[in-house]
C-alpha cells in the first residue's frame, strides 16, 4: 500500500493553506458525538482515504478507519479512537517538512473548524 504522510494543510489546491476537504462517508451519531470514514475531496490526493499509522495521519488507498467529532456547531474535537488528532511538529521517516497531524495518547484535544458544503 503507497502511503503518503499529511502535513497539515498540504491537501489544500493552491499552497499552503489550513483547510482540507474531506468526504464523509457512513457517517453515525456517536458517544456524545458523531464518526465517520473520510475521502479526501481535493489536492494531489483527491479520492485517497484519510487514515493514521502510528497515530500519523495519512493517505491511503482504501481504509475503513472511523474518526471521531466532538462538540457542537462549527467547533469540535477530532479523535480516532481513544486518541485526540494534534498539530504535531514531529513527524513520521520519510514525511516532508512542516506541522502534521497526529493521533496521540494523552494530549490536549485541539479545536477544529468544521464547515458543511452541500452540493
């Protein structure tokens, strides 16, 4: 399977930037929140499925990784298991340079901005 490491903001068409898009797929109320599995939706890994190793986010071909969203409105909480996603400054062998998201055992949860497109 050809991995290919996420750093934050490396999704998005036209630079840099902090926003992704992201497909949601069987998406389900859950423990106080709601999950799904996510398809990238844009960039040169449009159509790629968002999943972790090590607790690294990452690209994959096929995955049926469920991520998890806590809060309410536009700001929530994004874990995948018991494990709080971070803007981590360390990175996995091989990654590029810059800020990556990671799963990782007792962090403090960071708040993310989640907008809805239809259409």
């Amino acid at each position: 399977m050809d991995t290919k490491w996420l750093c934050w903001g490396a999704v998005g068409s036209g630079g840099v930037s902090t926003q992704a898009r992201f497909h949601v797929v069987d998406g389900r109320e859950e423990d106080g929140g709601w999950s799904c599995r996510m398809k990238i939706d844009d960039g040169p890994y449009n159509g790629y499925w968002l999943d972790s190793s090590d607790g690294y986010v990452c690209a994959v071909g096929s995955s049926n990784q469920r991520w998890k969203f806590l809060g309410s409105g536009d700001q929530v909480e994004w874990w995948q298991d018991g494990r709080p996603v971070v803007i981590s400054g360390t990175k996995p062998s091989g990654a590029g340079s810059g800020e990556h998201l990671r799963a990782q055992l007792g962090a403090t949860p960071q708040m993310y901005t989640i907008s809805r497109i239809d259409g």
